[in-house]
C-alpha cells in the first residue's frame, strides 16, 4: 500500500515541525513537503503532487484561500485541509468555495487535526462542530448540482486580490513587482483600478478591506 503523501504549508517554523511531527508519527503517512507561503505552497503542489495539503489560511504573500485555488488549478486531485485561527461562516463559505475540502481550527485540538487528514484521504470532508449546518448543506448542495457554486468575491480578479494582500502586507509597488514579475508601471495601474473599484482613497482603507475579507490577518 503506497504510503498518504502529505503537503505543510505555514508560515512559523514551530508550527510546521509540531504539525509534521504529529503527523509522521502516524503508520503509513509521509510528510513530502513543507512551505513558508502561500506561493511556495502552489509551487510544491505542483512539483511533488501530494494527496492531501495542509494549508495555514493566514500565510505572507499568497493567502490560504487564494492558494487553494491555484492549487486545484496545478494539481485539482489534491485534498485541501485549511487551518485557521478564525471561526465564522464567511470563511468557511470562502473556503468551500476555493475548493478546500476540509477546515480546522487552530484552538482544535492535534487529535482533530488527525482526523480530518484521515477523512480527507478517504476523499471524505472534515469540518468540526462549529461549522454551521447550513454551511455544509450549501456545500452539499453545491456539490450534487442543486445549486450554483459561485464566489463569496467576485469584485477583485484572483491578480487584484494577490496585489490587495501584498500591498496589505506593506510592501511598496516596486516590490510587489518583484515578488509577481510584473513591471512597476502595470503594478501602479493594477493598484489604481483596485483603489477605483472597491472606491478606497488610501493605503489604510485598502487593508480594512483585505482583513474584512480574509485577504489578511488582523
């Protein structure tokens, strides 16, 4: 039986170590592969193809949730867990709609974290209690074709949202450029119709929008 290849992605060295730990200590199971961000955790998906990828939502660069999108793009058999400190229904609608099949929290406990891996490998979902039953009826339904799987928001391009979270972050225009390979000038023109869309006039109203919607962590 081939061993469950699995997928780390955090941005805190201790918290990749105790997870990895955790899970190694499990018969059959392999850690392929650890991330510091959301953007290295797309490229190792791609690369190393593990069955189920556990994601910290609240990574430097590329978000949790933007990551799992690309994911499904590179590698759509993988089985996403999202961990995340917060706890509400916008979220785990956000996550269920990137395509994630399961979501923990991190006051959960490491047994929790077990059993989700567990169902995610079984191609089962894992959510905990505090999930709200309607939010997995949705998902239910969504996934049976009784209703349409459309996006939480849909008002910024997966590239605008990329840009929001790195300029968020504090990094400058110049810099966003570097880390997307992009030119200052189109990073400057990006940022001026993101301004115009979401109607922001400065930096400090830019980032209340990305941490209203889970682009940042607070």
């Amino acid at each position: 039986m081939l061993p469950l290849r699995i997928l780390i992605a955090d941005d805190h060295d201790l918290v990749r170590k105790g997870i990895r730990s955790l899970l190694e200590a499990q018969k059959g199971w392999e850690v392929v592969g650890e991330a510091r961000d959301g953007r290295d955790a797309v490229e190792k998906a791609g690369k190393l193809k593990p069955d189920v990828i556990i994601l910290d939502h609240g990574m430097p660069r590329l978000n949790g949730l933007e990551a799992v999108r690309r994911i499904m793009k590179v590698h759509p058999q993988a089985k996403v867990l999202i961990v995340t400190m917060h706890d509400s229904d916008e979220l785990i609608r956000e996550v269920l709609d990137a395509g994630a099949r399961g979501y923990v929290t991190k006051s959960d406990t490491g047994q929790d974290l077990v059993e989700a891996v567990e169902a995610l490998s079984r191609n089962k979902t894992y959510f905990t209690s505090k999930v709200d039953q309607m939010v997995l009826d949705r998902f239910l339904q969504i996934n049976t074709g009784k209703a349409d799987a459309k996006p939480t928001r849909d008002r910024l391009t997966s590239r605008q949202r990329e840009i929001v979270q790195l300029l968020a972050e504090g990094k400058t225009s110049k810099e966003v450029a570097t880390i997307l390979g992009l030119s200052t000038k189109t990073v400057e023109t990006h940022r001026a119709q993101i301004m115009r869309r979401l109607d922001c006039h400065s930096v400090s109203e830019l980032v209340r929008y990305a941490i209203r919607n889970n682009i940042v962590q607070p």
